[in-house]
C-alpha cells in the first residue's frame, strides 16, 4: 500500500468516526454477504448501497434493524438488517 492510499484509508476512518460519533479503532467483527435475492437499493444519507451477492464487513451491530458496515471501497454506513441472511 503507498503512502497516499494509507492517508486516504486514514482520513475515511477519521469522517466516519466523527460522522457515527464513533470511539476507538475501527475493528471488523465478521464478514457478511448480501442476500443474492435482496433488492439493490442506492443508499443515501446514513445508508449504505447494496448489490447482490456483495462482500461486507460488519464493524458494529447497532440495533436489531441497523449494521454498521464498510464496503469494498470503505464506505462505513448502516445497512438494514433484513438484507444479511442471519
């Protein structure tokens, strides 16, 4: 990893610190993937957008509808939590 993707992976830590008021390090609790037959939604706001099939990690669970994830391009946002399979 060079020097400016660590900043960058850095600095995105830092946003979604601030913007969950999130404490301590960023630690992944588990890995899940998205129901294959969920429906894709964009996201928005707090939520993250969803794509069948796709890999996320779970860093919090927040409350029994909400996940706190991060996806492939380390976006940290809520995923509603009917669309990963218990």
């Amino acid at each position: 990893m060079t020097l400016k993707e660590c900043k960058k992976e850095e600095k995105a830590d830092r946003e979604f610190q601030k913007k969950f008021k999130f404490e301590g390090s960023i630690n992944v609790l588990t890995q899940m993937m998205v129901d294959p037959a969920a429906v894709e939604k964009r996201g928005g706001g707090k939520t993250l957008p969803l794509r069948r099939g796709e890999i996320l990690d779970v860093i919090q669970f927040t409350n029994k509808e909400q996940i706190l994830c991060r996806n492939s391009q380390r976006r940290c946002k809520s995923v509603g939590a009917e669309a990963l399979p218990a």
